[in-house]
C-alpha cells in the first residue's frame, strides 16, 4: 500500500509550524556566523503520536537503495 500524499490527505498547519520554527533557527545559526552549531541531523517529527526522531545524515551517507538518494526520484514533488 502506498503511502498517502500530502496533496490527497492535506497537511496538519501545527506540523508546518514545528517545523518552520526549526529550520527558521537553523537559518538563523548560519546568518548569525555559526555554522558549526547548525544541527547534522535530520528530524523526523510525527506530532499525532508525540515522537521525534533524530537520524544522523553524516554518518550514514545516502541509501544505495532509496528513490530520492540514489535515483533523485522525487515522485512526490511532481504535479
């Protein structure tokens, strides 16, 4: 079973808050002259079950099997 789109399902606006309000800080590590504070990981946020997941992109490098890494399919994106 595919997994639902946001454009058929729509978007809960308190999921596009959190994570504004966190790539907003990033930004602002990186205007500020710290780059070295901007976080190396990638969130994962599923805010109906209250749980946050943090996956360290710098260790584990691209996935030779995942569509968007290895094949830069985008599916999702496209209209």
């Amino acid at each position: 079973c595919a997994s639902p789109t946001c454009q058929a399902e729509g978007v809960l606006a308190p999921a596009v808050a959190a994570i504004a309000a966190i790539q907003a800080m990033e930004a602002l590590k990186i205007l500020a002259g710290r780059p070295e504070a901007v976080s190396p990981y990638l969130v994962k946020l599923d805010l109906w079950g209250n749980v946050w997941q943090r996956i360290d992109v710098q260790k584990t490098g691209p996935d030779a099997d995942c569509p968007c890494c290895a094949r830069k399919d985008f599916e999702f994106l496209e209209d």
